[in-house]
C-alpha cells in the first residue's frame, strides 16, 4: 500500500502532522551521565541551523560521540574545505562559511598548509609561503599562520569544528604532500612544528587535529612527532589520523596515546567499513573521506547513502565532499565545469543540510545499528536498506535505497501509538505513512514511490508516543 501503513487489522491512533518530526524523550542510555533535550530547529528543513556548539568539545563517558562544553551531544556534520586556508582571501572565506552555516554544516576539513592545490602553493593567496625556507619546519613564517589563525578563528565564531591536518603527507609518493620534506626534517624539528602550532593556535577551542592525510606513513614516528608535540602543549586536544583509502585511523596508528578518535575512510560500501569499527568499540568514529560530489560519476544518490550508512551505523558524524569546493578553483584532481561558488547549491550540500534537519530534533546520539533485524525484520530485495533503533525504543530509522516494501516490528518502539513518516531525502520533506497502536505484529509500508529529485531513496522514520 503506497505510502501508508499495511494496518493488519490494528486500529489507527490519530493521525500526525507530516511536517516535522515529534521530538523524543529526553532520556540518555548509551551510557550517558546527563539528561539532554535535542535543540529544537526550525519546523522548515530547508535550512538547518540549530544553534552554535560550545566549544571546546570532548568525548562522552559511552564512548560513543562527542559533546559540547554545554554537554550538547555533537552531531560532526561536515564539508571538505582543504584548500580554504591556501587558496580563498578573506572576503571569500566569509562567504564560503556564511553559506556552510547557513546550509547547516557545523565541521570542515582543512589543510594547515598546502603542497600543491592552491594557486600559489605553498603560499597562500596574498603570496606568504608557510616556512622561510622551502619545507623547512624549524622556520615557520609568521605571516602565514596569522592570516590561518585569522581564518580559524572567523570558524570558531561561526560556530564550526575545524578538522585541521598540521602537515598533509599526501596520497603514494604522488608528491601532493609535505612528506618527503617531513623526511629530511626528522622527527625533533616535527615535534618542534607540532608544540609551535599547538601555541600559536592555544586561544582556539574549535580544533580537532587530524594527522597524516591520504596515506600510511611509510615512517609512522614523522606523524608521531608532530602529534606529541601538539600533546605536550595542550593535553585535551582531540586528535584523529587520516590513513590511506580503505582504512580507519585506528588500523593505521594503534593505540597511540594521542589518537582520541578513529574514523574510515572508503571509496567502497560504507556501511559494512562502518559496522566493523562500531562492532570494534574503541572509540568514537566518523566518515572522514568517501566519494565526493562531482567525482568517480557519483550520483547525489551515492553521496547520500555513503552519510547516511555511516550514521545508521553508529557513526557520530560524517564528512560531505564537493569538487571543486573542497579546491576552491585551485589546480585538482577532475575536471569540472562549475566554480566553488556555484557548486555550494548543488544536491549534494541540499541533500545534507536535509539530513542534519531529520536528526537535530532526534536524540541520534542513542541509535544502534539494527543488527540482528529486531526492528527492520525484512529489509526487502533489492539489497542496502539498513535499520537503526534507539537504545530506548523511543525512534527508529529505515535507510531504503529502492521503492519496494520493507517490514518493521514496532512492537520494538516504546509507547501506546506508533507514528510512521517517510522522510524524502532529496527534499527534506515529511509525508505520513500511518499511525498505529503498539503491536507484535510486522508492519509492512512502502515508500510513496520517486522522491522529488526523481530518485528512489526514503528514509522511514517510526516513533512512539
């Protein structure tokens, strides 16, 4: 039955509005020591700007997500911004902010320096090269780091977590990093480097430092030596890694003392790379690099599942990708017939600020992967569609991928009345699939068929009252 319920008999409970979600119980079970009531956005998804975090953030006693210094759980809701720092004058940075904001994006990914994608590498866009002598780490210009601070803090005003990579070493010997000139430097000037930018940024709480960038250090003691001299100046920085593709910071560095979150980095299934660091359980992880907009013919189809896999797998955060955005019209690695500044509107950024405005009302901080099929009992046939409920039965999420029927039990979503809501992706709108009474029986829906993008993807949004 398209878009409605298959009722089985069951009596109805009254019939919800379509236009939002209802917000849950403000309750924490995922081993969380305080009470949180999710901040309330707009009733409009078409922009999501729930209010900035308090920074500096941590990590929560589960393990599992990051909150704020207000102890808001942190929905990591990011862009790929590398070249930002290298390659926009200032004028532009605020435009490009001032647009991620208002599209909802509160993270971005950033080079500190840039090897060779940005029009004057490694100088910055006013001519100031990052060392006074080329690659050399001992003599950093002042210049260049107070035009980065300046950009870093404009960030943190605008409310965004900056994941910034200190020293990109770049993808196999392809010469787009610094590696080779961390080679001839040694671990002692690196960690030198590492204590300087830890200083020179000490009055911005907005950093997460990511290490390494595109590949697996060949001499992990370089990427070490930086990230200990970050530590030895400012002990609670939240630090992360950036390995090869197909890898997870943690498979890459260990149990480093200084690596405080782990994250994936895949071009293949999400969900599945996903899965296997939440079944790991070490740390908190996120969807650091996947496939971008714009590249490897990726549909908007794919740079919406890739986001949503992640987070219906336990991630507490993922990272969008656009080219030529995350270049800014510097030298990249595809062509493309659009500028930076008209790629900001294309479906991708749509698709992701409608994403952040279906979870902010949502304690998504509490959904676990459906992994044995308690709550979604026939995922149908065409392949990809993943469930994940609550911890507290209070909400469950259905990804499909395809227009075919899916079954849930609700008899695993807490309260008297279960509201069901297809949520279109593409369009960040609500559409009503029934309301029913608590029930052991299988509940079987449909998605209302294409969503307004013409694509096939929903998204089943069931809660109990």
């Amino acid at each position: 039955m398209t878009g409605t319920a298959v009722m089985l008999g069951l009596a109805a409970c009254g019939e919800p509005s379509a236009s939002e979600p209802q917000a849950a119980p403000a309750s924490v079970c995922a081993a969380g020591t305080s009470t949180t009531t999710p901040r309330s956005p707009s009733t409009s998804t078409s922009t999501a700007d729930p209010g900035e975090p308090a920074f500096p953030l941590h990590v929560d006693t589960s393990g599992r997500f990051l909150r704020d210094a207000d102890e808001q759980p942190f929905l990591l809701h990011g862009d790929t911004a590398w070249s930002l720092i290298a390659q926009l004058r200032d004028e532009d940075v605020d435009r490009y902010l001032a647009d991620r904001r208002e599209r909802g994006f509160n993270t971005i990914l950033v080079n500190l320096i840039e090897h060779e994608f940005a029009s004057n590498a490694p100088a910055n866009i006013y001519g100031d090269p990052p060392f006074e002598a080329d690659g050399d780490f001992s003599r950093p210009n002042e210049a260049y780091f107070e035009h980065a601070e300046s950009v870093l803090q404009r960030a943190q005003e605008q409310g965004f977590l900056v994941l910034l990579t200190p020293a990109y070493i770049g993808y196999r010997d392809s010469g787009e990093g610094f590696y080779d000139e961390m080679d001839a430097a040694g671990p002692d000037v690196l960690e030198g480097y590492g204590r300087y930018v830890a200083e020179r940024f000490s009055g911005l709480d907005n950093i997460v430092w990511v290490q390494g960038g595109d590949d697996n250090p060949p001499d992990a003691s370089l990427v070490d030596a930086i990230a200990n001299g970050i530590e030895s100046v400012d002990a609670d920085a939240l630090q992360t890694a950036h390995g090869a593709p197909e890898t997870a910071a943690f498979d890459v560095v260990g149990e480093r003392p200084w690596l405080d979150l782990n994250n994936i980095y895949t071009y293949k299934d999400v969900y599945p790379v996903a899965i296997e660091q939440f079944s790991a359980d070490r740390m908190p992880f996120f969807l650091l690099e996947s496939t971008y907009e714009n590249e490897h013919d990726a549909t908007t189809e794919l740079i919406r599942a890739q986001a949503y896999y992640a987070l219906l797998a336990g991630a507490m955060g993922q990272v969008f990708g656009n080219n030529p955005i995350w270049h800014f019209d510097a030298p990249g690695l595809f062509e493309v017939d659009v500028t930076w500044q008209d790629a900001l509107g294309e479906p991708g950024s749509q698709s992701m600020t409608h994403l952040r405005g279906l979870l902010d009302p949502l304690e998504w901080w509490k959904l676990d992967p459906d992994l044995d099929h308690r709550f979604l009992t026939d995922d149908g046939d065409s392949g990809g569609t993943v469930g994940s409920i609550a911890c507290d039965g209070s909400f469950g999420l259905v990804y499909v991928p395809a227009v075919e029927e899916v079954t849930v039990d609700l008899s695993t979503i807490e309260g008297d009345c279960i509201t069901l809501r297809w949520y279109d992706p593409s369009a960040g709108t609500f559409t009503s699939a029934g309301q029913v009474t608590a029930t052991d029986e299988p509940t079987t829906v449909t998605p209302p068929g294409p969503n307004a993008e013409g694509g096939a993807d929903w998204v089943l949004l069931a809660q109990g009252r």
